[in-house]
C-alpha cells in the first residue's frame, strides 16, 4: 500500500475560481484535488483531499494524520494567520507538513505576512499558484523516500 499524504484546505479555498481570479487564478478546488491525486499517483502516494471553513475540522484532520498519513500539505487560508491551535496540532502529531499558499502572501497586506503554521512546517511554498501544491507533494514524496532531508540526493 502507497503511504497516505493528505491535502488540507482551509477557510474560503472552496470558492477558488468562483471569485477574485486575480489573485487565485481560475482553477476550482475540484480542479486543486484532482491534479493533486494525479501527482500523487504519478509519486506513489495515496493522496486524500478535504477542505473546511472550520478550525477545529482542521485540527481533527490533523490529529488523524498521526496514525492514518505519512505526511501533509496545508492551505490553512486566512487561519495560518491567526490559529494557535492548528500549530499546536502540527507540532503535537510530528507529521511533516508543508505549508502551501497560492499568492505570495509577502506581497499582500502585512497581516498576511505573519504565519503560525510556518514555525512548525518542514517547509513554506509561497506564490507558485496551484504548483505549489505539486511541490509540496514533490517534497513529501522524497522526504518519506529519504528521511534526512540533509542527507545527498541519489536519485
Ligand atoms: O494564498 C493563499 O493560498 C491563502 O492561503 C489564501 C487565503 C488567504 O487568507 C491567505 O492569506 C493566503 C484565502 C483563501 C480565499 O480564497 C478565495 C478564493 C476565491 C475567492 C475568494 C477567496
């Protein structure tokens, strides 16, 4: 059996391509979950996708993945800016996670440029649009390969 990544959208990414397509583009969440599943077919990752305007759904999520995923990715929206309890979750479970936005949220308004997530992610992907997602599942895919990031790549 392939190990289990899950792909975890926060806050609002159920409207993606339904609005404001300036700055998210015009892809639906449909469209995220099923280029995430090709990627992770084409990795040799079982890829699971769920999406929540809830916190505490994100913490449960979370939580699951202790004893269910090898790793996740995570698009927590507007809550990577404020949730205390979703880096509790990622630092309680040791799960690695990648924390993925869509816009360079740099480039935006000052509150987007605080994250409680980034402090306990095994890496942050910024402004590469959907890509973000495909390499982020990269990442975790090489990183269950080969544990020590620090260690060379031979493949
Ligand atoms: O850039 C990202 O991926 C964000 O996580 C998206 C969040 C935002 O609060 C973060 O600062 C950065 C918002 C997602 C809202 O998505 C919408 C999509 C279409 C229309 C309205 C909102």
């Amino acid at each position: 059996m392939d190990p289990v990544v899950f792909v975890l959208n926060g806050p609002n990414l159920n409207l993606l391509g339904l609005r404001e397509p300036a700055v998210y583009g015009s892809s639906t969440l449909a469209d995220v979950e099923a280029l995430a599943r090709a990627t992770g077919d084409r990795l040799g990752l079982v890829v699971e996708c769920r999406q929540s305007n809830h916190e505490g759904d994100l913490v449960d999520w979370i939580q699951e993945a202790r004893t269910r995923a090898r790793g996740i990715v995570l698009n927590a929206g507007a809550l990577t800016h404020t949730s205390v309890a979703i880096h509790d979750a990622i630092r309680g479970v040791g799960v690695p996670t990648i924390e993925v936005h869509i816009s360079n949220v740099h480039a935006r308004e000052s509150f987007r440029h605080h994250s409680y997530i980034s402090p306990v992610a095994a890496g942050v992907i910024v402004g590469l649009g959907l890509d973000g997602y495909d390499l982020a599942l990269q990442a975790l895919a090489r990183r269950i390969k080969r544990p020590d990031p620090s260690e060379p790549i031979t493949a």
